[in-house]
C-alpha cells in the first residue's frame, strides 16, 4: 500500500527558488509531500507568483496587520489548520517565530539555512564567511526549535570557500546546494526516515557520505 503524502505549508517571504525546488520535486510521482498552501507574509514577492504558476494556493499573510507576534502567528496557524497541513517548511522566511508557535510544531517544523550549522547563525553568513575565512561554507536544513537557526540538523551540504569568492558567488553557489538538500530532507521527514533522537536527527535508508573534503586539495592531488 502507498502512503498517503503528507501536506505541506510553505512560507515565504520573498525570491522563492527554495520553494521552486520544492515544487519541482514534488513532480515526481513517487515524492512523499505535497504543497498545499503558500503563504508569504510580505505581498508581491516572486515566490508568490512562483507557486500560483504551478497551481497552488496563496495567502498573504502581512506581520504588519498584526498589532504583535502572537496575534500574527494565530492567523498562521488559522491557515495552516484550515488547509489540513502537517509538516511546515520555512524557505526564505524572514520573521522570527515565538517559542509557543514553534513549539506547537514541534517536529513538524523544517528550516533552511545558509551556512554550516552552528557556524554562522543569523543574516549575512557569507560575507561573515568570507571574513572569518573558513575554507568550507555551505547550508543545512535543520527541525526548528525556539533558539534561532539552532535545532536537530536533517542534510548538510559543504561548499569550498574560494581565495576569489564575494558573497554573491559564494551565496549562488550555497544556493544551488539549498535546492538539492530541502528536497531530500523534506522527504526524509515525510517519510518519517529523520527521526529526533537525544535532540539529534537519526536518518533511516540513506546512505552517508564518507569521503573527506580538503581545500585547498593536498599537495599532488
Ligand atoms: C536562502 O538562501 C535561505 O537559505 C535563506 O534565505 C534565502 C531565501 O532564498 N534563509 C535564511 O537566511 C533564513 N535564516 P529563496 O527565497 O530564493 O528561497
């Protein structure tokens, strides 16, 4: 027997290419989720017009209607029951959530973030990247939990850091990666295969990397 796909509510607030990727994998007939809202708390954004192309449902839900967090997360959260969702996914939302929100998710709440977990939380991770001059950078799709860009980590993927870099190379770069990775994790826990043990993610039915990465590579290589 198949199992039914889990329903996913997506927010955004702005480009939407994580959402692009999203829907692009939810193409596949086989892929365990499916989105069954879009809500963008910023109106007008390309994301928005991203998801209507592909036939799913939008709301706009504006933070700046809502006199504080809370009363904003309950109209959130009003959408996000009406539509029957079951696993929320942040791609590119820029508003904190509250610990009560948050935690009414919990396990059921999925973010993406551009940098290597827990390095580099909080905006501007490329540049500070570059700054700090790591030789790897890269993005992680990670449960949230109510301490910001913390939580049970599901896919990493390392990015080299080049001498050459600026932010935008090094964040087109990370960008490709984010669009490979929060497909496989969203299906990871749609499939109930990322699992929350001792606060850390247990993984089923995948296969680990085990190679090393050097950057530079080793002399001779
Ligand atoms: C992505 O790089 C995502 O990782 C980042 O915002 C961008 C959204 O792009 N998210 C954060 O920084 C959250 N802390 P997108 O709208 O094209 O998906």
């Amino acid at each position: 027997m198949t199992q039914a796909k889990k329903r996913v509510g997506v927010l955004i607030s702005g480009r939407g290419s994580n959402l692009q990727a999203l829907i692009d994998a939810q193409s596949a007939p086989d892929y365990p989720a499916q989105i069954v809202r879009v809500i963008s708390n910023i109106p007008d954004v390309f994301g928005l017009e991203r998801a209507q192309k592909a036939g799913l449902p939008t709301a706009v839900i504006p933070h700046k209607n809502y006199p504080d967090r809370p009363s904003f997360e309950a109209a959130l959260n009003a959408q996000l029951k009406a539509d029957g969702v079951e696993i929320v996914c942040l791609a590119g939302f820029m508003r904190v959530l509250t610990d009560g929100f948050v935690s009414s998710w919990s396990g059921r709440l999925i973010n993406i973030h551009p940098s290597l977990l827990p390095s580099f939380k909080g905006l501007h991770t490329h540049e500070r990247a570059i700054a700090e001059g790591v030789r790897f950078s890269g993005c992680t799709v990670h449960f949230v939990v109510p301490e910001m860009d913390s939580g049970p980590i599901i896919v990493q993927s390392a990015v080299p850091v080049l001498q050459e870099d600026t932010p935008d190379k090094l964040a087109s770069r990370v960008l490709e990666q984010e669009h490979l990775i929060y497909p496989l994790a969203l299906a990871l826990v749609a499939t109930e295969r990322a699992r929350i043990v001792d606060g850390a993610v247990h993984l089923d039915g995948v296969t680990f990397a085990n190679q090393p990465l050097t950057n530079p590579l080793p002399r001779g290589a």
